[in-house]
C-alpha cells in the first residue's frame, strides 16, 4: 500500500515510523515532513514539499501517485476540510471532515455538544468582549481556566491561579487578539491527575487506546509556561483502570454517538484531554486528531499493526489492538526561548549515537548537518519493564545529544514514579 502522512513534526513522524511496521505499507509519502523522517525502517520515504493546508494539491498528489490511505496530523488541516476535499475525489482518508473537526476547532461547539448530551466536563460562560469578561473574573476569582476559542497550537489555554494571571490572559485573546479574533472560554478549575484517551472512531464504533500524560508546562516542576507538551509517558499508573473503562463508555463513546446524532459523524482520531476529578473522569477538552506528543509514547507501546487496524475500522470490522506490557516514556528536547521567541538552525550533534528511538519534531539537513528548525526539535522514547526503567532509558538517550542551544525537562514523569 501507498501511504501518505500528512504534517512535519513529531507526532508525524511516529506515524510513519508505526506504518513502516505494517506489512501492508510499501511506499511512504510525508507531505511535508522534515529531514529527520527520509529514513524509516528500511520502507521507502518521500518528502512531498506540499504545506499540510494545501487541499487541492495533496489531493492531487494522492490521487496523481496512486495513494491508497492518507492520514492527517495537524489540527488545522482537518478543520479547514482536508477530509471533504478528499472525500468528494474518492480517495481513502482517515480524518474528520471539517464539520466534525469542529469538536477541537470550536470549543463553544464541543461545550453545547457536551452539555446537550450529558458528558461530564467543568462549567463555563463564553465572552466575545474583554469588559463583560473582566466583570465575571471579578465575580467568580481564581483559580480559572482561560481557553482561546479556536486553534492556538497548544499554547491557548491559561490555568490562572491568581486574578491577575487571568486578567493577562484576556487581555492577551480579547484586546491583543494573539491568537486571533476568536472569543474567549472562562472556564471552572477543576482538579485532579490529567490522562489523554485516543480512540479510533468511524461513527459509532470507538475503539480505545492505552492512556497517556504529558506534561504541558515548560519547566520542572510543572512550572512555566504552557507549551505544546515537554513530554509523555505510558502506562499512568495514577488512573485506575474501572476508570478509565468508564470514560470510555460514557466520555468518549457518548460523544462519538453525540456526533452522529448531530449529524456530523466522526471518523479519526478521537482524543479526550480528561481529569480524574472527585466526582469521576471529565472533560477537558477534546482533539480531532492524534495529541502530540502523547502519539509519540502510545505507539510505540502499540503491539499490533495501525495501518490495518484503520483499514478495519474504515470497513466496519471488529478491532482489538494489543499492546506491549512494558513503559515508555519521552522526553521533548526543546529550543531554549520555547514557547516564546526562539532561533533555529543550531548544530545538533550525536544523534548517532542515541540507541533509543527518536523523533524529530522540528529539524533539517543544512550543509549536511542536523540543525534546529522549529520550537520543539527533538523527542526520545525510553522504555523498559517499569516507568523509573523507561524514564532512565529516555534521558540516557537525550544527555547524548550535543547542542547547548535546546533544554528539556529533568523530570518528565516525576509525579508517576516519585
């Protein structure tokens, strides 16, 4: 089978590393991927220099070269409507349509979606006007959650411990309108350990993954600012299992048939962002598509073969994926200025010399050398019998690296093994 992975980053390139071990895959396509993805697992890779919301050019790429199943990463991609692009020219793609991507691309409609059917998640008031939401803040106080209405690359939601923290916060979506012209979310503080759920889902049938957590905060010690994820690990010994059986049941399939109830089935990845609260599993938010970097950590402890569990699923046949007993854990090596302003193109040295697995989020070849070329640049996955085995697997595997000009967290997995 021709496969094309569409996206450049981590998250893709743990894809194309998972479809590489499928006895079905013969061909790779990234479109556009990075330089770190030209080689995996002996499958030919072609880097396809087409931008990941580029519909009509991927589209004919696909159906020029003979693409058999195309699966998207990036969230903006799906919501702009890669899926009905390539719908409407009969070719196989594993994503939602724009309709239902707007289960991550509009938190106002994931909420209503949420509340109308029963889905357990924090209470919330929306605002479109920083007056009207300063007067809440100042009627309900912190700790509260602030969340950007629409797409903001991991980086749009502010847990805000004190009012001013919040206050920043509106200031920075409403008044400087840093992430667009969207609204705004004010959103309960709920508390509790966060888990990821991913689910393959074609309409009614979800079929859960195992559970990851990932870390948001940029420094240790959960401390700093959010980012996209400074790293993952799986299993999450913290969640209990009834629990996590539950959330399935009444978290991610109740959304699932929510969707085809509304009209817009889903078909994709299905990702739930939960907290474990006193009064059981919530809602935090939900994604369209594989979270990055838990992606990074789950399939890796993924056993069976992806590209045929998808064909299944896509064919309305059962699906029983199987996983290895053992724990991964990965470690996001990062820009140093990361989320804020950062350079590129510092020398990245050793790479040879690291055993582990390892994913690159954000480089390229420049005169022949691997050089930064984006916030998050690298990621390592360590594994091993326990989470303690694995955690000293990943960071034996990134001290290796030489470049004075990327950090990383010391303690990525700390809470789980502590």
């Amino acid at each position: 089978m021709k496969i094309l992975i569409i996206g450049r980053g981590g998250r893709e390139h743990a894809i194309a590393w998972k479809a590489a071990q499928s006895p079905l895959t013969t061909q790779l396509y990234i479109a556009p991927g990075n330089d770190g993805m030209r080689t995996i697992n002996n499958v030919p890779v072609e880097l396809v220099p087409i931008d990941e919301q580029d519909s009509e050019a991927l589209v004919a790429f696909a159906r020029d070269h003979a693409v058999d199943l195309t699966i998207v990463g990036p969230e903006a991609a799906l919501i702009n409507g890669i899926a009905n692009r390539f719908h409407e020219a009969g070719l196989t793609i594993f994503a939602p349509t724009a309709e239902a991507a707007s289960i991550e691309g509009s938190k106002q409609f994931a909420k209503d979606l949420m509340i109308k059917y029963n889905i357990p998640t924090a209470t919330f008031q929306i605002f479109d006007q920083y007056e009207k939401a300063s007067a809440y803040l100042k009627e309900v106080g912190a700790p509260i959650v602030i969340k950007y209405d629409g797409i903001a690359a991991g980086k749009g939601v502010v847990v805000a411990m004190t009012i001013e923290e919040a206050d920043q916060a509106l200031r920075d979506m409403l008044l400087d309108h840093n992430f667009g012209d969207g609204k705004v979310l004010m959103e309960e503080f709920l508390q509790g350990p966060e888990f990821s759920l991913l689910t393959l889902v074609n309409g009614r049938q979800v079929v859960p993954l195992v559970i990851a957590q990932d870390h948001k905060r940029a420094y240790d010690g959960d401390k700093g600012p959010n980012t996209g994820g400074m790293g993952a690990y799986s299993p999450v010994p913290v969640i209990p299992q009834e629990q996590v059986d539950w959330a399935v049941k009444h978290i991610m399939q109740a959304t699932a048939d929510a969707m085809v109830e509304e009209g817009c089935p889903f078909t994709g990845i299905l990702y739930g962002g939960l907290m474990l609260t006193a009064q059981g599993p919530k809602v935090i938010e939900f994604n369209a598509r594989f979270g990055d970097p838990e992606t990074e950590v789950v399939l890796p402890k993924m056993k069976s073969d992806l590209i045929q569990h998808i064909l299944d699923l896509l064919a309305n046949k059962p699906v029983t994926p199987e996983f290895y007993d053992e724990a991964f854990l990965g470690v996001v090596l990062a820009a140093k200025g990361y989320p804020g302003k950062y350079g590129k193109g510092f020398p990245i040295r050793n790479l040879d010399h690291v055993t582990q697995t390892v994913f690159h989020m954000g480089t390229k070849i420049k005169d022949g050398e691997c050089v930064s070329n984006g916030g998050r640049v690298l990621f390592v996955v360590g594994k091993g019998k326990t989470l303690a085995e694995a955690q000293r697997d990943a960071y034996e595997g990134v001290h290796k690296i030489a470049c004075p000009d990327l950090f990383f967290r010391e303690d990525i997995g700390w809470q789980a093994i502590r």
